[in-house]
C-alpha cells in the first residue's frame, strides 16, 4: 500500500514539473519564422501594386525624344531686327557702335506691332549674332525677311561667317560675302523675302559656335536703292 502510495506520488511530482518546464519554454524559432515569412509574403504581394503606380507614374512623364548624335537634324533659328515695346524699339542683334542700322516700331492700323531695322543707304550699317551648329550639320541658308516702301530700286543683302570650335579664338577672318538682291516692287508695307542658300560656312562643323555679320553696303555696285531699307528678321534654316 505504502509502495503505491509513493509511486503515485513520483508520478504526480514529476507530472507536475513537467508543467512548469512546458508553461517556461522559450517560443521556438518556428513561430520566427513563421512571421518572416508572413512579412515576406505581404513585400512580394505589394511588388506588383509598386510597379503598378510606377508605370502610371512613368505614363504621365512627358516624352524626350532625343536625336541620335549621328543622325541627320534640322534647325532652325531667326532672329527679329527689333522688339518694340509700344513705340519704343531696341535692336534684336549685337552691333558695332560705328555701323548700327536704325531700330523702328511699325503699328498697324489693327495695333499689330513689330519692329525693323533700318540699313542706311549712306553708310555701311551691319548686325551680328551667333549659334552652335547642332548635331547632322550640312549646310546653311538664310532667309531675309524685309518691308517693302514706295522707292523703287535693288537692295543688297550680305552675309559673312566664322566658325569656331571648342578651345579656339574667335579672332579669325570673316569669309568670303554672300548675297541676295531684293527689288522694291514701289508698293509700301508689304513684306518680302530674299534667300540665300546656301550661306558660304568655311571650317564650320557640327558643334563649333556660328559667327554671322549680316550687312547692307551702300556702294555695292548693284545696291541702286536711295531709301533705307528695312529689315524684319533673319531666319536661318540649318540641314
């Protein structure tokens, strides 16, 4: 009797040790586990919603077309003679102070208004300006926009370039002139346009700094136009 009384004893003691050990236990790295993996699950499901919003974001992005540097390009560029701020006009080019043409609002009768500048037929008056030739530079040509008055006559347009490249000066030579000649059709305030094509562009290339001198020379012997005449704007088409 004594003997079974013990052993149930034994048993209920070590039942009851048993217990303490298993409310103690230290939580297995399974249940780590198990919540990295549920953490892992739920960055892969929100994957597919980020790249969702990155390519709505991607869609509202405007577009660059970028041309590639070996292929052909045009460009163009002008250049008004003058802006005018209600009568008030200011020449739209650099200009040497013993040669600058005559800066001048016109107003239209419907308020239009644009500025001109006015090449003297006394004395030689020039512009200047200058770009860089883009990528795919072949040739160059200019078209000369002009206002016609009632003197009949020939004007002579010219023009002069250097090009410089990068680490060079600009202190070279002007080219040889180009020109056009415009004939007054005797009507007033009509606009014309001359072209030369192609402008003569010695040493340029695609990259080097276009230098241009755009020029009236009273003296030209086939420049027989007794007014001044006035310019509109220069507009040069590179191909």
């Amino acid at each position: 009797m004594v003997t079974k009384i013990l052993t149930v004893s034994l048993i209920s003691a070590w039942a009851y040790h048993a217990g303490l050990l298993h409310a103690n236990a230290i939580p297995q790295p399974v249940q780590a586990q198990g919540a990295r993996q549920r953490t892992a699950g739920r960055s892969e499901s929100a994957k597919p919603a980020l790249l969702a919003k990155s390519a709505r974001a991607s869609s509202l992005e405007p577009t660059v077309r970028l041309a590639e540097p070996s292929a052909p390009e045009v460009m163009s560029r002008e250049y008004l003679a003058a802006i005018c701020q209600s009568s008030s006009a200011s020449l739209g080019f650099s200009a040497a102070s013993n040669s600058t043409p005559i800066p001048d609002c016109v107003v239209g009768a419907n308020e239009v208004v644009y500025g001109v500048a006015k090449f003297s037929a006394a004395a030689t008056n020039a512009v200047q300006g200058h770009f860089k030739l883009p990528a795919g530079f072949n040739t160059l040509a200019v078209d000369v926009d002009t206002l016609t008055t009632e003197a009949p006559g020939n004007v002579v347009w010219q023009i002069q370039s250097i090009c410089v490249g990068p680490e060079e000066s600009p202190n070279l030579d002007w080219s040889a002139p180009d020109t056009v000649t415009m004939t007054s059709p005797g009507v007033s305030s009509q606009l014309a346009t001359g072209r030369i094509d192609p402008v003569n562009t010695p040493n340029c290339a695609a990259g080097k700094r276009f230098f241009f001198r755009f020029f009236r020379d009273p003296a030209h012997p086939s420049d027989d136009y007794e007014s001044a005449a006035e310019l509109v704007s220069l507009r040069f088409v590179v191909r």
